[in-house]
C-alpha cells in the first residue's frame, strides 16, 4: 500500500525521480538524523555475530566492526552486530511508517467513509469511489444498478497559452470547487439517478468541506493573533506560557479541520471524473461531462473577461487598472498584475 502510494506522487510529482524507501524518505524531509544503513550482501554475516564486536555510535547512526587497529572511537559504544541489523530493521519499519502518514494519509480518511477496506481505499480510482457510494445507495433501497456504457472522447476543460516569454509579477485567479459548483448550480444529473441521489451527495460533500474550512480558517486566525502576543513576551513567563497552551490548542484545532475537509475535496473533485467513465461508473454521462466543461470554459472566459477591461467596467479611464492573462488551464488563469489595483487584499 505504501509503495502504491509512493508510485502514485511520483506520477504526480516528476521530480520524485525513484520509488525507493532511502530515496522517497530524504525527498520528503522524514530520514532520521541516526539512521542505520547495512549492506543487504552482509546482512546475513552480519547478523550472526552475538557479540560486541562492532562499534555503533546512536548520534549518526554511524557504525564499524573492531579490529586491533581500530579501536573503539569516542562517542561510540560496543554493540552485536545483531543489534545493528535490529536497528536496521527497526529503522526501516518506521521510516516505512511515516511515508505511509505522508502519502496515505487521505487514503485511510476515505476509508473511513466507505464501505471498503484500507487495501481497496489506496488502490482504487476516482471513479470508484463514487460507484461504492451510489452501490450502497441502491443496495440499501433495493434499487437496480444501470448498465455500464461505451466510453468515448469528449471536449474537455479551456487550456490556453496566451503570452510566451518572462513574465513577473503574476497572480493565480481560480475558482472555488469549479466543477462541482457547476454541477450543483445548474444541476447537471443524468436520468439514470432516479432519486437525485448523486446531486444530494454532491451537496453535502461540498457544504461540509467550506465548513470545515471555515472553522480551520478561524483556528489558524487565532493562532496567528496568540503568536504575534507570544513574541512581545519573554519565554517561560507565566503569561507566556499560558498563551503557548492556548496556541498549541489553536493549532491542533486547525491541523485537526484540515484532516477534516481534506476526504470532503478528494470526494468533490472526483465527483466530475465519474461522469467520465461510463464503462466504470455505472451512472456516469459523457454528455453530463461535457456539459460541466462547456460551462466551465464559459466561466473562465468570463473571468478574462473580467479582469482584463477593469478599466472600461469601472469607467477609470486608465489602462494600468487592467489585468494580463498569461496562461491558464481548467478552474483558473495566471494574470500579470496591473501598475495600479482595484481590488485589494
């Protein structure tokens, strides 16, 4: 499973350029400061040996075998060359431990609203997740499952190169959960959802997630306000260490909303993909699909629009109000700001 999950982000992430625990645990930031590398050739002698015949220094990790000419170093203590292999071992179960929290973290969130196990959660795609849903749905009201259909290709999102060259001082405008929102204003269902299940499911997903949001929001606002107090104070006073407890509260509630809506925007956005996948998702609609990207090219046009005449909309007579689209793809455009603002922060 962790090693699913690790293929997976190096898909994503093409500067993860192996999959191998040593490699992917110093590309995240999780390698130990005394982490204990054996030779997989001399694992085997290695291991054999029962008596304090190595040295092994728990600093760095760093360890030799003793021999009349070289001795036992400073800062090192005599150690079975069975216990460096242990510490190999135990090395490797909890380095395996944090890029599992790393990477499948959101994967075991999901599992806890699906019924699936842990293995299925991390495997399966997008469209699937929808599908044990929607199957639950119509198992629990003895509802018949629709037939699979033809996939096909269909127009998708806008993507568009609009300057080339340096461009700096540059902005990322999108839109908030674009293709659900979509789907929810202008309730883009196919008729095989008798009962408007998909839409309710929608609904909910989207409005638990800003919920969510909203308290992180307010947790880390308050945070910040406690930290910006905390360094006007001495350390370990007593005020100052009652506003540590407060911030660590604080800060524990917006990690703790984060975990929160982050299954909520996995389900959002794999909500739109599948409706692309009819011969997976047995309620999915290509036509619906290209419903939602047609409306969404719509919305970045509009969006363009928008920010690139500011001058004319607002009657400023000055073209440094204006915005300049450079490059943009699906739910958002990267704008170059203008000389002079009418929108602040």
């Amino acid at each position: 499973d962790s090693l699913h999950a690790v293929r997976r982000a190096q898909a994503i992430d093409s500067s993860m350029k192996k999959a191998t625990l040593k490699y992917v645990t110093k590309y995240l930031n999780l390698k130990k400061e005394n982490r204990v590398y054996v030779p997989g050739q001399h694992i085997g002698e290695i291991w054999l040996e029962t008596e304090p015949n190595y040295a092994f220094n728990n600093e760095n990790g760093d360890w030799y075998k003793i021999t009349e000419k070289k001795g036992l170093k400073e800062g090192y203590k005599y150690v079975s060359g069975r216990y460096i292999v242990e510490r190999y071992l135990l090395d490797d179960l909890w380095e395996t431990d944090k890029v599992e929290l790393k990477l499948n973290e959101s994967n075991f969130l999901i599992g806890k609203l699906l019924p699936t196990t842990f293995q299925r959660a991390c495997t399966m795609g997008t469209a699937g997740i929808w599908k044990l849903i929607l199957l639950a749905w119509c198992y629990e009201r003895s509802l018949a499952v629709p037939s699979f259909d033809v996939s096909r290709r269909f127009t998708g999102g806008l993507s568009r190169l609009l300057k080339v060259g340096f461009v700096d001082n540059v902005a990322k405008f999108d839109y908030n959960s674009l293709y659900p929102s979509i789907i929810l204003t202008w309730k883009i269902s196919d008729r095989n959802d008798l009962m408007g299940a998909m839409l309710s499911f929608l609904e909910y997903v989207l409005t638990q997630r800003e919920k969510f949001k909203k308290l992180k929001k307010q947790a880390s606002k308050k945070a910040g306000a406690i930290e910006k107090e905390m360094d006007t104070l001495e350390k370990n006073s007593a005020k100052y260490n009652e506003l540590n407890n407060e911030y660590l509260k604080y800060t524990s509630e917006e990690n703790f909303y984060d975990k929160q809506q982050l299954p909520m925007k996995i389900f959002g956005n794999s909500f739109f993909v599948s409706y692309l996948a009819p011969n997976v998702f047995p309620w999915g609609s290509l036509k619906c699909a290209e419903q939602t990207t047609c409306t969404g090219r719509q919305m970045l046009r509009l969006m363009i629009s928008h920010f690139s005449e500011i001058s004319q909309r607002y009657n400023l007579n000055d073209e440094d109000y204006n915005y300049s689209p450079i490059v943009g793809d699906t739910d958002g455009f990267n704008f170059k700001l203008p000389k002079k603002y009418r929108y602040t922060k």
